[in-house]
C-alpha cells in the first residue's frame, strides 16, 4: 500500500475549518448515544436509515445521476435526488458531474480521489472537505442540468438533510435523530467514501481497466453493491455492478423490484460477450484466428482503455 501513496500536493491540504460541520456531525453522535445510552432499536433505526439512504447514494446518485443506467420519470427522479442528498453529500448534479470526471481520468493527475496518486485520507475524505471543490462541473452534467427543480435541488443541497432531521426528531424525538440522522450518517459517509478510495486497493482485479480498481464482496455488501468496481470501471453502463449470480448487488434487486411495479424501466446489462472478454483474453490464441477474436484488454500494466465503453461506443 505505501507504494500507492504520494505526498499530498500542498495546495490540497485538508481544510480544517471546512471540515468543521463534517467532523461535528461524528461528535454529536457520539455525544448522543452516551447520553441516550446505547440500545439496539437505535441500532435498527439508524441501520434502516443507512441502508435505505446508501440504496439512494448508489441507485441515485451514481447509477441513474452520474451514468443514466437506467431509466425514470421525471417525478421519481426528483424523489430519488431529494432522498440522495438526505444523505448530505451535496447535490446531485455536483456528486453526478465529479464522478463522470472520476471515470475520465480514472487515477490520472486529473481524477481529483486518486488513491493511487495521493492516498487513503485524501482519497476518503480529505478532497470532498475542501471548499476549492464545491463548484458543480456543469460542463459535466448538462444533460440533467436542464431539470429547474434539480437546478434548485443542487443549490440548496442541505435541504434534504434538515427535512429528514426534523422529521426524525417529531417522529420520535432525540433517539431518532441521534440514530436516525448523526449515527446513520456518520457511517454512511465512510461506507460510500471506501469506494473512492478502499475500491481502489482492496480486492481483486477482473480487468485490466487502467486504474487500479478492485471487486470486492465486502465492500460490495457495505455499500449495496457498489464494492464490484472493477466489474463498474470496466463497464459503467450496466445497472448491475455483479456481473455474476453470486456478486451480490442489493441495489440492483431494489431497482428490479422497482421496475416490475414500473417506476423504473431500461435496466442495462452487460452483454456476456463482453463480459467474458477477460476469458477470452486467458486463451492461447488458435493459429489463423482473426484479429478482431483476440482480448480488447490488455494485460495488467499495459496500455489499453479507461473502459469498454472507449473501445466499443457502440454497446
Ligand atoms: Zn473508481
Ligand atoms: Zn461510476
């Protein structure tokens, strides 16, 4: 791991004073469960409330916002910003429009978390506490840039959260806030985060993406399914990140359930055959084979492209 890590550029230092709400919100759910005293309802409540808000971070956030993986009404589009920003990870076009950068420059000197380029605590929450970063990319994001209400959203992006805390404290007081809100969100942050920065070390390589993406199931339990991001960085389009039965998504099944009831519908999968381009690529190539036949990835440290979507625009 210490390979991995680079100093960090001294213009992107951490900004304390930035990070003053961030790190509050951690001591008062502290404070908050040794004076309410711990118990396991408050455990269940704020479960509930990562669970179901950590479905709307990966569901929302990132595979409908940043990647259009699938398809919604505008109504439920705005449902699903709204409840991803009760999340308090500010807007949904500015979360959308970094992570399309992400991709683009995938750990380069441009991807702005780059684990690999400039370590964990920069990569998990070192960048997103700084103020030179809270700018929307819109160049990034004009396609959802047009939506006036998502506009209003993304403006006001702490609404969601005030909404959701005072609804959790006239719904049953302190021990919902404590748990419901702080406990759940303190934990929330850090479960998403680990994808910007654990997805990129811990777990194991399918494809040879040129970043240093990783599959892993933990990661992938944590976080609803987002832990498969290798399989992701190899093929961003697909709704589902497991690419196999047994790489457990909770986020898609959720979105499944959904689009059997029709709130959402055009789910994309991967095609098997690009799926399994990496088998093809294990093969010793047959005499006479045709060019077009051999792996479309290259082998770990070599060149090849950010994603298939670069080698194949056409799936
Ligand atoms: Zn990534
Ligand atoms: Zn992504």
């Amino acid at each position: 791991m210490s390979s991995l890590i680079r100093t960090v550029k001294e213009d992107d230092r951490t900004d304390w004073v930035a990070a003053i709400p961030f790190w509050s919100v951690h001591v008062l759910a502290v404070i908050g469960i040794w004076r309410l005293g711990f118990s396991w309802k408050g455990v269940a409540i704020a479960a509930l409330f990562y669970y179901v808000r950590m479905f709307a971070v990966t569901a929302g956030y990132h595979r409908y916002f940043a990647h259009k993986t699938y398809k919604t009404s505008r109504a439920f589009q705005f449902l699903l910003a709204c409840l991803a920003q009760s999340s308090t990870q500010k807007g949904a076009l500015w979360w959308a429009a970094h992570h399309r950068n992400h991709h683009k420059y995938s750990d380069k000197p441009e991807d702005v978390h780059s684990m690999k380029l400039r370590g964990f605590w920069w990569s998990h929450v070192g960048w997103i506490l700084m103020h030179k970063y809270d700018a929307t990319e819109w160049q990034e994001i004009q396609d959802f840039a047009k939506f006036p209400e998502l506009r209003f959203l993304n403006q006001w992006h702490v609404l969601p959260s005030i909404v959701l805390g005072v609804s959790l404290y006239l719904l049953g007081g302190w021990t919902w806030l404590v748990w419901g809100y702080l406990v759940s969100t303190s934990f929330l942050w850090h479960g998403t985060f680990t994808i910007n920065s654990l997805a990129h070390w811990l777990g194991r390589r399918r494809y040879a993406t040129t970043d240093e993406s990783r599959n892993s199931l933990f990661l992938a339990l944590i976080t609803m399914g987002e832990g498969w991001h290798n399989n992701h960085h190899y093929y961003p389009k697909s709704t589902s990140q497991g690419f196999y039965w047994w790489e457990i998504d909770l986020s898609y099944y959720v979105l499944r359930a959904l689009a059997a009831v029709g709130l959402v519908w055009d789910l994309h999968s991967i095609p098997v055959r690009i799926r399994d381009r990496r088998m093809v690529r294990k093969e010793r190539p047959a005499a006479g084979r045709p060019a077009e036949a051999l792996p479309l990835v290259a082998p770990l440290g070599a060149p090849a492209a950010a994603s298939v979507a670069e080698l194949d625009p056409a799936e």
